[in-house]
C-alpha cells in the first residue's frame, strides 16, 4: 500500500542537500588547449594532456578560475586566498590517469547562500539554502557500453570511450544540509536549481542546458520523525536532468524512505539513479562501505592564490542578482504576478527587456514576444531567440503601429515575414505591400462604392442602427486588402451616413 | 675524436675538421662495436641521428649560425617522450608506445641541432639506483662490466663512460643522475627543481623528479644544461626566472672567496676508506684553490631516506595508474567475456616489475585513509626539516658538498634481493630531492681499495645552479692538472673496442 505525499510530510520532515555540477563554458579544457565545443565526433578533442598520455602535464585554465570566482562571489562566498588542487584516485576507464584533479579539502570559495522564493498556497515563502563550498575539477570521459541488459559496464558485450570531455572544467556547488523546508521540500529543491542556473547564465559562466548535462543536480535526501534531532540515512540521487525532475526526485525519494521506514526497514545509502520515465529512482552504487579515494596534493599543479584586488576587480562585474533583476522589471513595467511567471517560463524576460530598451512599450513588447512570436515558436517547435527576428525588429514593428502606420492585422504579417526571413520590417512592408492606406479620399472612394453596393444596409445606418455598419466597413476593409485603418474607417463612415463616429 | 669532449667536437665541426654526419656515425659504429657489452641503449635511432646531422651539417654549409652544441650526438634516458620514437621508461608495460609528442626538453634538444642517438637503458619507471630493474636487463659499468653501472640512468651514465656519447639527459628523483655519474666517473648534474620543464617526462615522483643535464667534463655538463633548461608554459611547476649562468661560471671555475659547507652527516660511518680519502684530497685542492672549507650540521638528514620511501611511492601510486592497457602500452587478457577490470589486473600484473609493484603498495598503503597523516603527512613535515636545515647551512656556506655514494660500484646482483641496502645507496643524494635545490656529481679519482671511481657532490641553493659549476669546475682543473689526463683515460677498453 504506497503512502501518499501527505501521509509522510504529516510524519517526518525531509533533509535536503544538493550538489550541482557546473561545465563552465571556458574555450578550452580545464588543463589543457582542447576545445570544449559540444558534440564533436568521438575522441577528437584531446590531446596528450588530457588522455593522460605518459609524461603529459596538467596547467591550470585562467579562466576556469576566473569563472569559480565569479559563482563565489554571486552566491556570497568566501573566496580563499590559498586553495590547492587535489588528486582523486580510482580506476574508471573513462578516466585516462585513473585519477580525478579536484579540489578536496582546500576549496576556491567557501561559506555562502543563496535565497530562493517559492508561490504558495500560503503567499510567496523565503527560504536560505546555505552554500558549504564551491570547488573546480574536471570532468571524466564518456563510456558507452554496449550489448548486456542495463546499459552499465557490467554485462556489456563491450564498451566505446570518448574522451572530449575529458577535461572540461567543471564546478562543484555543495550546500550545507537544509533542514526547515517541511512539505515544501521538492520546490525548494527546484526553485534553488532554477534560481542557481539563472545565476549562472548572468554571469554568462556555463550554457547550464541541463538536457545537455552542462548543469546536473544530485539530491541528497533524509527523512527524519518530526522533532527529531539526528539526521536520517540519505539517499543521493544522480542523473536528474531538468528542473522538473529535480522536483520529481525529491518528492520520490521522500515517498520511497517513508515506506521503508514505515515497514520498520533501513534506508541504504547509496546513489540512486533517477528514471526520467516513471519518476521513480533505480539502486546504483552502494556507499555503506566509504571508497578510500587516497587524496592527496596534485603535485603537478602549484596551489591557486587569487590576488585581493583581482577579486575585487571581478565583483564589481558581477551582473543584477536575477530575482531582484524580475522584480525591478516587474513593477517598472507594471507587470500582474501571473504574467511576470508566464514571460520568465518563457525565458523571455532578456529579449523583452532588450526590446524596451530600444524604446518599445514594455506592455506592447511582452504582447509581441509572449503571443505572436511564442505562436510560431511553438508551432516549429522551437524557442523565441531560435527564430529570425530580433529585439530590434520588434521595437521597429510597436513603432509603426504605435504611429498608424501598420495595423494591428498588418503587424502580425510582417512579423510573419520577418520571421520568414524576408528581411527587416521595412523591407517587408515594401515587398508584401504592407502600408496602411490613409489616403482619405481612396477611402471615401470605398465607401461610396461599399454604399451602393449594399443600399439597405447603409439605410439602416442613417436609421441608426450603427451595428449594421461592420459589414459596410467589412467590405471597405475588403476592397483595401486589410491595409486601411478600420477605426479610420469606421469614422468616416458614420460621418457620412449622418451618425455620431465615438 | 670520440673520446674528446662535446665542445672540442663541436669546434671540430666548426673549423671543418669533422662533420657531424661523420661524428654522429662515429658513435654509431662505437655504439655497433660495445654495446652489446654495456647495454646502455634500448633503441638506436640511425636514421633519425643522421637526417638531423645532415641538417646541421647543411646550415652550417649555407653559413647559418648553429647553437654551441649543434651536430652533437646525446644519448637520451627513455623516460622522456620523444615523437615517434619507441619510449618504454624501462618497463614492459609500455612495449611498443611511441609517443605522439615531443617532451619539451627534447624539443630544445632539437631546436639546438643536438642530435640524439637514442634511447638509454633505465631501472623500471626510474626507480632503482643500479639499472637491474630494467625490464630489458641491466647496464654494465664500463670500468667492470661485472658491476652496476648505478641507476636509474645506469644507461646515460654507461653511454658517456663508454664513450657511445659525449652528452646524455638523465633524470633525478633521488639520485638517479648523480649516482650513475659517480659510479661510472662522469660528471652529472640536478637542476633547481622546476628549473627543467617536466613535460614529456614520465613521472615517477612529481614533486622530487627533474631532468638535468649528462656529460664527461663540468663545462659540457653546463652547456648542455643551457640548452635544456627555463621555464615552460606546460609545465605549472617550472619556475619563471632567467636560467643561471652555468656556462659562464664553468668557463671561470673559480672558487676563491667561496665558503664551501661540509655536511657533517654526509661522511663517516658507512663510507667507503677510498671514497673518504679521495674527497678529503678533493676538499685539500678546492682550499687551495682559494676555497674557505667549514663544516656544516644537517640533523635532521637522517629522517630522508625513511620520508623519502613515502613521498616517491606515494605519488608513484598515483602516477602509475594510468599504465591500465586502455589507451596505449601492452594489453593483457583482453579476451572474450574478459571484463575491462580483469584486464587492467592482468596488464598490469605482467607489465609491472617487481621493485615497481613494491612501491605501488608502499605507495597505496601510505596513502589511505587512517594512514595519510602519520606516513604521507609526516613524511611532508620532514621534508619542510630538511629544506630548513639546508637554508641554515646556507647562511654559514655558498655551497654544500659530501660524497655522492658511500661506496664505489658495487656488482650486479649483489644487492638485488635486498631493497633497504639498494635505498641506502641514495643516502647522500635524497636530501637535495627533497628540498628542490641542485645537485651535481664529478668524478674525484678512483678508490684506492677498487680502482673505481668516486663522486664528489656539490649542492647548491635554489636557482644558484651556477655555484655548483664554479666549484665543479675549479676540482676538475685541479684534478686534471694532478692526473694529467682525464679519469676517463683509465678506464679499461672494452673487447672488439675500436
């Protein structure tokens, strides 16, 4: 008989720790010049460095620090004046020393938070999550293990190695244990993930496409009888490859321990892997027994020593936190709560605000952007900023309508066109013939010709009976292709016909 | 002119009296005639020696300058990487291995028209102090092929002392430059650590290890140091600064005004009579020479060799992991339903030697968890003693000397079964290892008891490599002058020996 979500949050309060791994998006490897470009054919991005080729040695990315320093400094840490790279030792095949360069006791940042807000039944609730340290290593290769019924290397008919990302530098965020979180434990673990990747994208350190691993979160989960003072056994869940699921996992994990518990069973712990399919985490690897990884000093590498001012130096660069950032935006453009978490599901708030930027409305830039565009986007299932048409091009089109030139009708064609890839606003105005016709006397033309075409309708009118008037204007809309301006002619209209036009 | 020094043969070639296409075949046909009896070589190099002689030759027929050592032939330790040519650091494991890249001492090597010959014959992974751990047999010593030749550049050491080469690159974790140097009567120096690039170099112990220069005569010993050293982007631990000037200071080989430290541990008890009485008579001449002779107290000495045996296996645990059969050397058990683990087991099973395995436990074991501090972490804190019993001793003296061995060449054989009588061997040479300043080794004349020859070590502070060429240097004439003709001239000729 499986619990529900309410049975075990009325039991025990949930533990949560959360390790994200960052692939920063540096030119180069951690420890050497490969290219970290995604997707390469197999094995052409290495060199002696990084495939641990005998008598090969390892300098240290400026960059990559650069980077550590900058996601210290934007999650309130301390950045240590003295941190040492370590050596991580086990043999894994797609590891081509059988170590890992990592730092281990020594890391480059230390002691920061992050706050996360998360909407509730109750209003919007703040919660701390605590950062322990933020470290830098590099990453393994890949394995690829085929044949056998798992997809592990056990069983398999044999296995393919690549090693281009071997090497790439990664980031380690670890926070402390939060405890507190109660039943809102999974969207705590959530909103943190998506508040640290924002963080990430601002400070333009890593891609953070979860779909593509540059960001992995594992969870670390335990339950505790409510008012318990000990922390239960955890369970770290890896492979967890979108905020969603980061949601899913916690909330799994919490269901899957209440059981156990609730049977009188232990929780064991150990990596679980997390099944995007059913929500439900798989075992991995055991941790009851500590791996012994004999750490020590990489003595090919001389400790990182950060000079003081270069430090400050890159705080001052340190862009908007993204919440205050929303915030801000929100209440300068008047935005509703609801509308505001619609334009950042969207992950449109960068190419709004550089539309309104360019001197659009942001109320008529966030309709473009969050309806036409979003339409089409969706249609060719893609994202707004894959297609062809820019802040620019937008600002443009608002303008246009915003001075009578094009209607609101006209507007969506061009935005068609631009998207189309005919060219800027303009040009397809010229090329689709798109102007509004505001020659009064063509106008009059249409009208008169609209009234003779249809004498009883425009009777009605002159009778006052102004509903009757769409179909007049309908006609002139008709004959002018869309391209005059309906209000325009609606007034002239009921000018003519003797009725009042407001 | 095989048996002159490297300049003379370069002047040679600059006058025209030589050509290095013909000096290089020269030692090729030394190397054809004597080698099966040394053994110093794994692999010949005959093309590869020529091509790069005739291009030497070629420039300086078009009247290029060329380097001071151009068109000379080294012979180069096997544990360096170099392009295409099989590198094995004296191990089965990597059998077959060519490298794809050059290391970067031997890119300088090339852009300095040296020409290298090959590669010599090393203990296993550099670890061993008389070549028997070589997985391709032992080196003889020139001076009596029943003898080690030392180790771990047995090899470099042989070639020079049986005159296949004039110049050698060796490489120097506890010793293993400056003890083959002293056993076969060359001359052979441990840079500055960090002075070398390491890259290229395959590691044994990352934070003991260097390359230093190999030859017959201190000023060949500097010029080639010249060529080899200063810093490199590839290498973290290489050290921005201009390199020292050791040619100039072996061109002057003066020693007047010197303070020159007598490291009070590094004598006595355990020493051979004829290696004590040749180093006094060599500290007699240095004070002669204008030379001020003080004596020294190095205390915490006696702690080197026990740190030294936790530090270098330690990092050699780590190093070594690599050689698992996945990406290059030999492959072992790869059969059908073999699991990729059972494979890196077997491999490394069959490819590793003995001494090798040994140190990996060590190594392992030093390193674990619940160990770490009282074996890895205390060995670290006598390494910081040392390093400040040397910056003590170096405010009372320029620079530091004592015997590079206690004893003279011993056989081969005879101490293979016992490791702690092969480690005590080192005893004189680890402490400069483990503080990251130079070392050198020159020959002082030969043991009375033996006829063999004996080292005299100079040590002198980080990035004062200079100093060790003045005092090299200034023994060397004096000893010269005394013997009238270089040690060397002693040795007895090898059979079939042209």
């Amino acid at each position: 008989m499986s619990l529900t979500y309410e049975d075990v949050i009325a039991k025990y309060e949930p533990v949560l720790g959360l390790e994200v791994h960052v692939e920063l998006n540096t030119n180069s490897k951690m420890f050497c010049g490969c290219s970290t470009i995604f997707g390469g054919e197999p094995n052409t991005q290495t060199c002696p460095v990084c495939l641990g080729m005998p008598g090969a040695l390892p300098v240290v990315n400026e960059k990559a620090i650069e980077s550590s320093i900058l996601i210290g400094l934007a999650l309130n840490c301390s950045i240590t004046p003295f941190s040492r790279f370590s050596r991580k030792n086990y043999f894994y095949p797609d590891m081509p020393k059988n170590f890992q360069i990592s730092q281990y006791d020594e890391p480059i940042c230390v002691n920061g938070y992050l706050d996360v807000e998360i909407d509730t039944d109750e209003g919007i609730k703040k919660f701390r999550v605590e950062i322990e340290r933020v470290h830098m290593e590099e990453d393994t290769g890949k394995s690829l293990h085929v044949g056998g019924a798992t997809g592990r290397i056990h069983g398999a008919d044999y296995s393919l190695l690549d090693y281009n990302r071997a090497g790439i530098p990664l980031v380690e965020i670890v926070t402390k244990i939060v405890p507190g979180t109660g039943k809102y434990a999974p969207e705590v673990a959530k909103a943190y993930v998506a508040e640290l990747r924002d963080i990430l994208r601002s400070l333009g350190v890593s891609d953070v496409r979860m779909e593509q691993g540059s960001l992995r979160c594992d969870a670390n989960v335990s339950l505790r009888l409510i008012g318990a003072e000990t922390l239960g056994t955890r369970s770290e869940t890896k492979n967890v490859n979108s905020l969603r699921s980061v949601e899913r996992a916690v909330r799994g994990e919490m269901i899957r321990h209440a059981e156990l518990l609730n049977k009188g069973e232990r929780v064991v712990q150990e990596t679980r892997h997390f099944q995007e399919e059913s929500g439900l985490t798989r075992s991995g690897r055991s941790k009851e027994q500590a791996e012994d990884y004999r750490y020590f000093p990489e003595p090919d590498l001389v400790p990182v020593a950060p000079d003081a001012a270069w430090i400050e130096t890159l705080r001052a660069t340190l862009p908007e936190q993204p919440t205050l950032r929303r915030k801000r935006l929100q209440s300068e453009w008047s935005v509703p709560d609801k509308e505001m978490a619609a334009m950042i599901n969207a992950d449109a708030l960068d190419i709004v605000e550089a539309t309104v930027n360019l001197g659009a409305d942001p109320t008529r830039a966030r309709g473009w952007w969050l309806g036409e565009i979003s339409r089409i986007a969706n249609e060719q299932g893609v994202t707004i900023s894959d297609l062809k048409i820019s802040p620019t091009d937008v600002a443009q089109i608002v303008a246009l309508v915003a001075q009578g030139d094009l209607t609101d009708k006209l507007a969506r064609q061009v935005v068609e066109g631009v998207i189309a890839g005919e060219g800027t606003p303009a040009s397809v105005i010229e090329s689709r013939g798109l102007k509004v016709v505001s020659d009064e006397s063509a106008l009059m033309a249409a009208i008169e010709r609209a009234i003779a075409a249809q004498p009883e309708t425009a009777e009605k009118i002159r009778n006052g009976h102004i509903p009757a008037a769409g179909a007049l204007i309908g006609a002139v809309m008709k004959e002018t292709k869309g391209q005059a301006d309906a209000a325009r002619v609606r007034e002239l209209l009921l000018t003519h016909l003797g009725q009042p036009s407001d | 002119m095989i048996t002159r020094a490297a300049h003379e043969m370069s002047a040679a070639m600059a006058s025209g009296e030589i050509s290095s296409v013909e000096l290089t075949q020269a030692h090729l046909d030394r190397i054809t005639s004597v080698d099966a009896q040394v053994h110093a070589f794994l692999y010949v190099d005959t093309e590869g020696a020529l091509a790069q002689a005739q291009s030497v030759d070629d420039a300086r027929a078009r009247g290029e300058s060329v380097g001071p050592l151009a068109g000379v032939p080294l012979a180069l330790k096997d544990v360096m990487a170099q392009q295409g040519i099989p590198t094995t650091a004296g191990s089965k494991i990597l059998e077959g291995w060519r490298p794809p890249y050059d290391a970067t001492v031997v890119s300088k090597l090339k852009a300095a028209g040296v020409v290298i010959l090959g590669k010599t014959n090393m203990d296993e992974f550099a670890m061993g102090s008389s070549t028997e751990n070589s997985a391709y047999g032992p080196t003889h010593n020139p001076w009596d092929l029943t003898r080690i030749p030392g180790g771990s550049g047995g090899g470099s050491s042989a070639s020079l002392a049986a005159f296949e080469a004039p110049l050698a690159i060796g490489t120097d974790t506890g010793g293993s430059i400056r003890q083959p140097a002293a056993v076969t009567g060359t001359v052979g120096v441990k840079p500055t650590y960090g002075g070398v690039s390491r890259y290229g170099l395959i590691a044994f112990s990352s934070s003991l290890d260097q390359a230093g220069p190999c030859a017959r005569t201190v000023l060949d010993t500097a010029l080639l140091h010249e060529v080899i050293a200063g810093h490199d982007v590839h290498d973290a631990t290489s050290i921005d600064a201009p390199v020292p000037q050791v040619v100039r200071a072996a061109r002057e080989g003066s020693v007047k005004g010197m303070k020159i430290g007598v490291v009070k541990e590094l004598n006595g008890d355990g020493y051979q009579a004829g290696v004590r009485s040749r180093f006094e008579e060599s500290l007699e001449l240095l004070a002669k020479a204008g030379a001020e002779i003080v004596e020294v107290s190095c205390p915490n000495f006696e702690y080197a060799l026990a740190a030294y045996y936790l530090i270098a296996p330690s990092e050699c645990s780590s190093n070594l992991a690599r050689f698992d059969a996945m990406r290059y050397g030999i492959r072992v058990g790869d059969e059908d339903g073999a699991s990729a683990e059972s494979v890196m087991n077997l491999t490394r099973e069959v490819g590793f030697g003995r001494e090798v395995k040994r140190r990996i436990i060590l190594g392992t074991y030093a390193l674990s968890s619940g160990y770490f501090d009282a074996y890895y972490g205390s060995a670290q804190k006598v390494r910081t003693l040392i390093m400040q019993d040397f910056n003590k001793a170096f405010t009372s003296a320029d620079v530091l000397v004592s015997p590079t061995c206690p004893t003279t060449a011993f056989k081969i054989g005879e101490k293979a079964n016992d490791p702690l009588a092969m480690y005590l061997n080192d005893i004189a040479t680890i402490p400069v290892n483990m503080a990251g300043i130079g070392g050198m080794s020159l020959p002082c004349g030969l043991a009375p008891e033996d006829g063999l020859p004996v080292g005299f070590q100079v040590m002198a502070p980080a990035m004062q490599d200079q100093r060790m060429y003045s005092v090299g240097a200034a023994l060397e004439a004096s000893l010269l002058s005394q013997w009238g003709a270089p040690l060397l001239s002693q040795i007895p000729a090898l059979v079939g020996a042209k």
